[in-house]
C-alpha cells in the first residue's frame, strides 16, 4: 500500500529562520484555549496558553522568519483588559498606544543572531511568567434583552417592522436559547445568557474567586 507523502509528519521547525508567518486577522479574538495553536506561531504558543490561563486577553503576535530581519518578536496584549496590578508589570514593558481602537501594548522579545524556536519560546515565558491571574472582566455573555436592545440600536429606525418581528420571535418560550444554539453559541440556562464558547463562560464564572 502507498503512503501519500502529505501524510507524513513534518518536522518543527527548529530555528527561527524556519518558522513561516501565519496569516490571520490580527485582533481575532479567541474564545477557545486549543485556537492558540491554530492562529499563534510556535515559538509563541506556550507565553500565549499562559496569558489565556491567566485571563489576559491577547491581541496580536509574531515570532516567524521576516522577525529576524525586523530583529524583534512580539506579544500584543489588550492593555485596558488588564487588571491595575497586570497594568503596572505591563509598563515595564513599554507604553500602551492605540491601535483602531483598542488600546494595546507590546511586549518585545529581541532576536539576537540565529535564534532558536526554544530560545525565542523561553524568553517569552519569562514575560508571560511575570504576569498575574486576573478576572476575566473583558468576557461577557449576551441577554435576551442585550440582543433586543443591540436590535433596536442598530436597526431599529431603519427596519422597525423587521425589528419589532424579531423581538417578538425572540421573545417566545424557549426560542431565545434556540437561536443562541443555532448560532454556535453556549448557553447558560440559569442565568438564561448566551456566551461565546463554554471556556469563556467558565472565566467569567472562575473570576469570582480571583482577586481584584
């Protein structure tokens, strides 16, 4: 029997220079810890798993070939998701700016000569290392009446008939976790809230018990 060469394990990358770019949106947000593998370079992917465990919302990232010419990595990090504690470390680091938006901070990792995926992986776990676990204030879930609301702001004047079908759609016994369902979305029936994956609703429940 043959054996398709695509099949094949590939080896990772060892250096640096091998590690090729992954294109995807920058500020995707992730809603799932296993999605860091999938959008993250891999000399980032183990600094990355730690600021998700510690509820610190990432940004943007990059640790591939073309950053040995630029002669830097980075971690980008939602600098208003952080906790006033997390805010202070983060500054050791450099100062926030506003990128579309949302204000961000970069933690620089510096690539000296031939870097190795190991070295460039060690030296951002130190600065994931020197972070807190904070609450997850930048997750929140949706109510029906957040939805309704969200409705009516957007569309309110231009489609009122469209608007008005869909709230009383909505509105209807056990519709409102249905669509919730429908749309992918993990909902809590005890709070009757739609969030964007169960991970995101286990750190907002989870922070309950961290301290501010």
């Amino acid at each position: 029997m043959e054996h398709n060469p695509l099949d094949v394990k590939q080896p990772s990358p060892s250096s640096l220079n091998e590690v090729l770019p992954i294109q995807k949106t920058r500020g995707l947000t992730i809603i799932k810890r296993e999605q860091i593998k999938e959008i993250v370079e891999g000399p980032l992917v183990g600094a990355c798993e730690v600021f998700w465990d510690k509820n610190i919302k990432t940004y943007e990232s990059s640790a591939n070939k073309q950053d040995t010419q630029r002669g830097f990595c980075y971690i980008r990090i939602d600098f208003d998701s952080l906790s006033e504690e997390n805010k202070e470390i983060a500054k050791q680091y450099g100062e926030p700016y506003n990128d579309v938006g949302v204000q961000v901070l970069e933690l620089g990792i510096p690539v000296v000569g031939s870097e190795s995926v190991k070295d460039i992986s060690n030296k951002a776990m130190e600065i994931a290392n020197t972070f807190h676990k904070q609450k997850a204030s930048w997750v929140t879930g949706t109510t029906l009446k957040g939805q309704l609301d969200y409705y009516e702001e957007r569309m309110g004047k231009k489609y009122p008939e469209e608007v008005a079908k869909e709230k009383e759609r909505l509105s209807q016994s056990g519709a409102w976790e249905e669509e919730c369902k429908r749309l992918g979305k993990y909902f809590d029936q005890e709070t009757q809230t739609a969030w964007a994956s169960e991970e995101y609703y286990q750190k907002f429940k989870g922070s309950d018990n961290i301290n501010p």
